[in-house]
C-alpha cells in the first residue's frame, strides 16, 4: 500500500516530523514499527472505541480529491486491502484535505475510517456507483418503493468493531438530484440510498463529523448492538424528502448524545420494522439513550417512536435536549396492523421553543408495506412518561390520538410549562383513546389525564444503560 512517492516525501520531511512522531507514539503507546503516521494529519487525537496498529491514507491507493474524479475503486481496494489487519491490531484509513467524490463502498471490522477537517467524502450522482441491495427483512420492501434498495454511500453489514469519525470532516450526500427524482416519482421499484448504513454489527461508532444532504436517511444502524452515536453535525434542506437525522432500528444498547440535526424530517427516528415483516423478525429496539440533542425540524418530530415499531420499542431516555421550530418534540407514531409495543419510555429536561406541538402520539399512522398486514394486529402503546420541560411560543400542547378498544395508557405529564403564541389554537389538549395522570402541567390537561392530588414527578430510571459507561480511548492519526 505504500507508494514510492509516498515514501520519497515520507524520507523529505522526516528530520521536521521526527520530533513530533516521537511525542505522537509515545504517547499512544503504538509500537516503534508504527511509523507510517500521514504527515498531513500527525498527531491529531480522535476518541474512539479501539485504536488501530496500522495507517493509511486514501491517496495511497491513488485517489484524487479535485472533486471531480471518480475514487470509488480507491475507497472499495482500500477497504479490502486493510481488512487483512483485522486480526493484527486493525486498520485505520485516513481522508486529508479535499473533495473525495466516490461511490458506495463497504466497511470492514476492526477498522476507523477518519474524516479529516477540510475532507468532504462526496457521494456520486452515477447511479452505476451504487449497488442494489435487498430490502431489510423486518421491512419486506424499501421504504419509498416496493423492490429492492440502493446501497448507502458507506455500508457495512455482519461487523465488529467499526469506526466512522475525524475532526468534523464532511461527507455530502449531494441529495439534490435524487430527492428531485423522488418528487416526480421516478423511484417506482427501488429505494433511494442513506448515507451510512450498517446492519447486524457490534461495537459501532459513529462520530465528530458533518453529513450534509443525504439523498433520504443519514444514519442508520439496523440489528446492531453497542452503538455510539455522538457529535455529529446534520444538515439538509427543511423541505427535502426523509432526510431523517439518525434511525436507531431493532438495536440494542444505544448511545446518541451531543448531536445537532436540521432536517426535513425526524431528527431521530426509533424504529423496529414494518408490521407482519417487523412481527417476523421481532427484534425490538432497547436500552437507548438520547442526550444532549439539539433539533431544528418544522414539519417533523424531534424525537419519533415509529411510525416502523413492529419489533417493539422499549427503555428509551431522552434528556437534556432542545428542540426549536420543530413540530413536535416526541412523537409516538403507530397504527393498527403494526403490532409490536412502544413502551418505557421516559423523557425529562427538554427545553423547546416555537413548536406546533409539543407532545403528539399517532395512532392512525397508517402507512403499510402492502395489503397483508394484520388488521388483528394492535400496538401496545404503554408507560410513556415526560417531566421537567419548557416550551416557549406553542401552538398546541397535546395531540394525543389512541386507537379505539386499544388505548395508549400509563401516560404520565410532569412539571411542564408551556406557554402560548400569539395564535394559538383555542383546544389545547385534545386526547382520544388515552389514559394516565398529569401533574404540575399548563396549560391545564384534558380530562383523560387527571392531575394527581399531591406534588408527584414521572418516573425517569436512575440507572445508566451499559454503553453509557464505556469509556472510549485516546488514538491518534
Ligand atoms: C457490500 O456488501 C453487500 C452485502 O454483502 C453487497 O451486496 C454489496 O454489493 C457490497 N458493496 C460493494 C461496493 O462491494
Ligand atoms: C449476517 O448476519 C445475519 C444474522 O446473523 C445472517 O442472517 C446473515 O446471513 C449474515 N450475512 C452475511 C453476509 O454474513
Ligand atoms: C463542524 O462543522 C459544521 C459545518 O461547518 C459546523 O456547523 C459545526 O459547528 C462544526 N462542529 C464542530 C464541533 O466544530
Ligand atoms: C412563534 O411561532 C410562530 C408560529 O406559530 C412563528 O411564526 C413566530 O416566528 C414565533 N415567534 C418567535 C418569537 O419565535
Ligand atoms: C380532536 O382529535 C380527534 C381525533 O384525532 C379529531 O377527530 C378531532 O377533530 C379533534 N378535535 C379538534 C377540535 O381538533
């Protein structure tokens, strides 16, 4: 992997460089045969789940950042080749500076890729770059067509240990063109691609980077556990199409924490599957905790349970977050036909300004993979528990919409203040189908939802989730 020119300038500037490669190996304790540090990036500290013993850099294998130039085989001959370190110690490879167009390309475990400041990974608008892959098992179909999917841009499937990081490098989804395909309903059999893709994995990471215009989904993790989620910046258009933010789907033990998400949709989705297919697998999504969102999504939810929750949703905290000139802030998205459970879900100190609604559950979400969903099929939709929020500038506090002979229950409403716009709707609190307890709450609850007699708080665990207390390591590039 080491080119001949690489190696010339390695020898130029090693009396300069020698010095700091020292302190660099020193202290992060590499072995002394370690000394292919780029010299673009020496020295620069990352945190991650696992550091690797080996070094690349994606010009190495002949890449070219003008922005122009397809390097989809660069990424994809790269990516093989370092997965030969996977059992020696792993492999990281390293994007400097400029604009990376490339195709869809695979991850390999026991390997970081590392998305220097000033690096744009820029995703082709060739639709030949991008392999079809099949629909998710617990989906039955894409989610825009029935068929088959477009891979994402940075796909990964049956890994451990996989990192996606740098110092706020950029990958660009160049959105535009596949979003106006989308519109005018050219996309009847197929489904548009996400950005960062990866199912059935172990020890994820994803983190310090900037994703801009994804052509539908930014980040999606499906049948994976242990999952780190954390500083990333999100950026799309508020009216582009699905540009949900981040899609934790039938995961197990989830982190998602200092992330900032403008998006024409969820800034986070949390989903398990799509009625009889999500049924079928039956892998639900547990132990996931959000923290320190800040959300910006006129048309959309801050945080949405479902509206794909037929694997179950359960154990999911949500604190110390903000959203503004969102639509609402947690919403719980189902229908009949879906199955499967919304359930322990505790949500406490979010501070929210200028929201159509603030708290909104769904129970006529009723889209469908097809016809063959099960009409005896009901959600469980059950202890949902909100406490300690403001919200500034509301139009309307609570939509809270069950199904009839299935209602949603346990509902608790603690210590929430909002206060109203100027046209604010004259019903505030319009339930159906609900039933549970509000206490400390204005404007004032419907009467679905009682105020309890004496000063009480919802319920909100006092244990941590496993991934929350990982600590990750120092590594360098
Ligand atoms: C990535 O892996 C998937 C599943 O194994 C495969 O279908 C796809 O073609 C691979 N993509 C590339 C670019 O090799
Ligand atoms: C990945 O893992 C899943 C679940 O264990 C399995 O069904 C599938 O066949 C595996 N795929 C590959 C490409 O190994
Ligand atoms: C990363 O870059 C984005 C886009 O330029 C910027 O909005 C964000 O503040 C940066 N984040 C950090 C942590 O530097
Ligand atoms: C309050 O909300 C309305 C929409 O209801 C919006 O047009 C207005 O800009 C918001 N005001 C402030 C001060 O944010
Ligand atoms: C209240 O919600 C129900 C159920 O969604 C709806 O049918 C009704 O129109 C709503 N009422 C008002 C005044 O918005």
């Amino acid at each position: 992997m080491e080119s001949s020119l690489r190696s010339r300038n390695l020898k130029m500037i090693r009396p300069k460089l020698f010095g700091a490669l020292v302190v660099v190996l020193a202290v992060s304790g590499f072995p002394a045969t370690e000394s292919r540090q780029p010299s673009a990036a020496a020295g620069i500290e990352y945190s991650a789940l696992n550091c690797r013993k080996h070094t690349a850099v994606i010009t190495d294998f002949g890449a070219v950042g003008d922005g122009k130039t397809s390097n989809t085989k660069a990424f994809r001959e790269a990516i093989t080749k370092l997965g030969q370190s996977a059992a020696d110690g792993g492999a990281q490879l390293v994007i400097p500076p400029g604009k990376w167009l490339t195709g869809s390309f695979n991850l390999t475990s026991h390997f970081t890729l590392f998305i220097q400041k000033g690096a744009t990974i820029l995703a082709s608008q060739d639709e030949s770059e991008w392999p079809v892959v099949a629909p998710l098992p617990s989906y039955g179909r894409g989610r825009d067509a029935p068929g088959p999917r477009f891979s994402s841009l940075i796909y990964g499937t049956n890994l451990t240990d996989v990192v996606i990081t740098g110092n706020n490098g950029t990958i660009d989804g160049q959105g535009k063109s596949w979003w106006v395909k989308f519109r005018n309903g050219e996309y009847k059999s197929i489904t548009r691609p996400y950005l960062i893709e990866i199912l059935f994995s172990d020890n994820v990471q994803i983190s310090d980077i900037t994703l801009i215009d994804s052509p539908s989904w930014n980040v999606h993790p499906v049948y994976c556990n242990n999952v780190i989620v954390k500083g990333l910046t999100i950026l799309a258009p508020i009216d582009s199409p699905n540009t949900d933010g981040i899609d934790p789907d039938s995961c197990k033990n989830t982190l998602i924490e200092d992330c900032y998400v403008v998006s024409g949709d969820d800034c986070i989705a949390v989903k398990s599957g799509w009625d009889q297919y999500g049924i079928q697998v039956g892998i639900p999504t547990q132990q996931l905790s959000i923290r320190r969102l800040t959300c910006i999504s006129p048309d959309s939810a801050g945080v949405a349970l479902g509206s794909e929750m037929s694997g179950g949703i359960k154990d999911v905290r949500i604190e110390d977050s903000t959203m503004i000139n969102t639509q609402s802030a947690i919403r719980i998205k189902t229908a009949v036909g879906r199955g499967g459970y919304v359930k322990d879900i505790f949500a406490r100190k979010i501070t929210m300004k200028t929201m159509k609604y603030v708290f909104w559950m769904s129970g006529a979400y009723n889209q469908h993979p097809d016809d063959k969903f099960d009409p005896k099929a009901l959600p469980v939709v059950t202890n949902i528990n909100y406490r300690d929020m403001t919200a500034e500038n509301v139009t309307m506090a609570a939509r809270l919409d069950g199904i009839e002979k299935d209602p949603f229950t346990g509902i608790c409403i603690s210590n929430v203040k909002m206060t109203l716009a100027p046209k604010a709707k004259d019903l505030q609190w319009n339930c159906t189908d609900v039933a549970g307890v509000s206490n400390r709450v204005e404007p004032p609850v419907c009467s679905l939802l009682p105020e309890k007699g004496s000063p009480m708080d919802c319920d909100f665990p006092a244990d941590k989730i496993p991934i929350e207390s990982v600590e990750l390591k120092k590594c360098y590039v």
